[in-house]
C-alpha cells in the first residue's frame, strides 16, 4: 500500500512517517504542496493525508487535484478546531480529518479503517455477479455489487463513502434516516454532538448530483430530523 504524507511540520511528518513504514506501509512523504502534486501524478497511490495549511499549495486545493481523477481515501490534518474547515475538507471530497495534535495510534487505526474500506469497494467493484442487488428509481440507478451508480444514465464517480451513504439511503427509501444513524452505519463509530460529518458528505452528494439547494428531487432534509429518499 502507497500512502502520501504532505505536512511543512517536519517532526510531524516525520512521525507520521515512522508509524506507517512499522506497519508495512510504503510511504511518500513531502514538506510542500508542489511535490505532491508531481507524486500524485507518477505515483500508483492507496491513500493521502494532507495538511491543510501548507507554504505553497494548501491542503484543500491539493485534495480537490486528487478528487478530479481519483477516489481513494484522503484524511485531512488540521491544526485548527474551527468546524467550518472540517466541513470545507469533506465538503471538497476528504473522507476524514484529525485535529493537530493528534495520538499516532489514532491516526494509525484511521488509515487502516480508510483503507480496509477502500479495499472492500474496489474488490466489490472489480466482481461481477449475475444476480445483481441495485436500486432504480426516478432516474437513479445504484449497484451494489458494482459500485457504480448512474442518474439519467450518466455515471457518477463516487468516494467509497459517498456510496455507502446514498446506498443505505436507497435501501431505506421511504424512512427518514437521522445523521446518527448513517454515521454509525457508514463509519462504524459512535457519533458525537456537533459533528457536521453526515452533512458535508451530503452537500457533495447533492453537488454531484446536480441537486439544487432548495428542494432537492432526491435526498431530502427533514429539518431537525434527517434525511430521506422519497
């Protein structure tokens, strides 16, 4: 597994680096902005983690290179508690974020936990099955068993984790979804109050989906409640 590490904090990265190389992980490790954007191009990669604030190119704009040709998982580093640069980070594709300072330990189950799922959905995406498990309704068309989801017959590339959300929303059309749920679902892990997870991933989902602010046609908000497909 090639894992990109880009942080200006040379002690940090430095770390970061030690605790992935003692798990077995091959790592490709920058201080800049620019040079990861050269490795993202040459380099066959399983996973980046990006600092946000970097002294060229800041870790928001390097995501987003990523999200125009690839989907594997991208955890953020922050320095700032701010809510809003978390959501700025899901909201623009990351699948994850960790707030400096951080426990090595933590951020070692984070990139195994973002991989292991990575892992499950191109080995699900590369498997076709005769009988197919999909979803198709209104135009929407989701595969399980591909991974592939198309609207009016145009495919849209989703992150592992975009897809397991519109995935479970589809499999419970009809009910109104609370953000707690889908994040214990999708993540695996307990939800905490003010966790604006669910809600950036959504934004993107609708972003790709054309879906306009006010009255989206197919994943709708029950304000204080959740979200629902109708």
């Amino acid at each position: 597994m090639n894992i990109l590490i880009v942080d200006d904090e040379k002690e940090i990265a430095d770390l970061v680096e030690v605790y992935l190389q003692n798990e077995g992980y091959n790592i490709y490790k920058f201080y800049t902005g620019q040079g990861a954007l050269e490795c993202i191009k040459t380099q066959n990669l399983n996973l980046a983690i990006l600092d946000v604030m970097l002294p060229d190119i800041n870790g928001f704009e390097i995501c987003q290179r990523i999200r125009e040709k690839y989907r594997y998982p991208v955890i953020m580093l922050t320095a700032k508690t701010e809510d809003m640069d978390k959501v700025a980070g899901l909201t623009i594709g990351a699948d994850d974020y960790i707030t400096k300072p951080f426990n090595p330990l933590e951020m070692t189950a984070r990139v195994k936990a973002q991989l292991r799922r990575y892992t499950q959905y191109n080995q699900t995406e590369e498997t076709v099955l005769e009988n197919t498990n999909e979803y198709d309704f209104a135009g929407l068309v989701i595969n399980k068993d591909t991974h592939k989801c198309f609207l009016y017959e145009k495919q849209i590339l989703l992150t592992p984790i975009e897809f397991s959300i519109l995935w479970y929303l589809c499999k419970n059309k009809g009910r109104v979804i609370s953000s707690e749920e889908l994040f214990e679902v999708v993540w695996g892990e307990s939800f905490l109050d003010n966790n604006n997870t669910v809600m950036a991933h959504i934004g993107r989902l609708r972003e790709k989906m054309n879906e306009p602010r006010k009255n989206p046609k197919f994943i709708k908000t029950v304000w204080g409640v959740g979200y629902q497909i109708e």
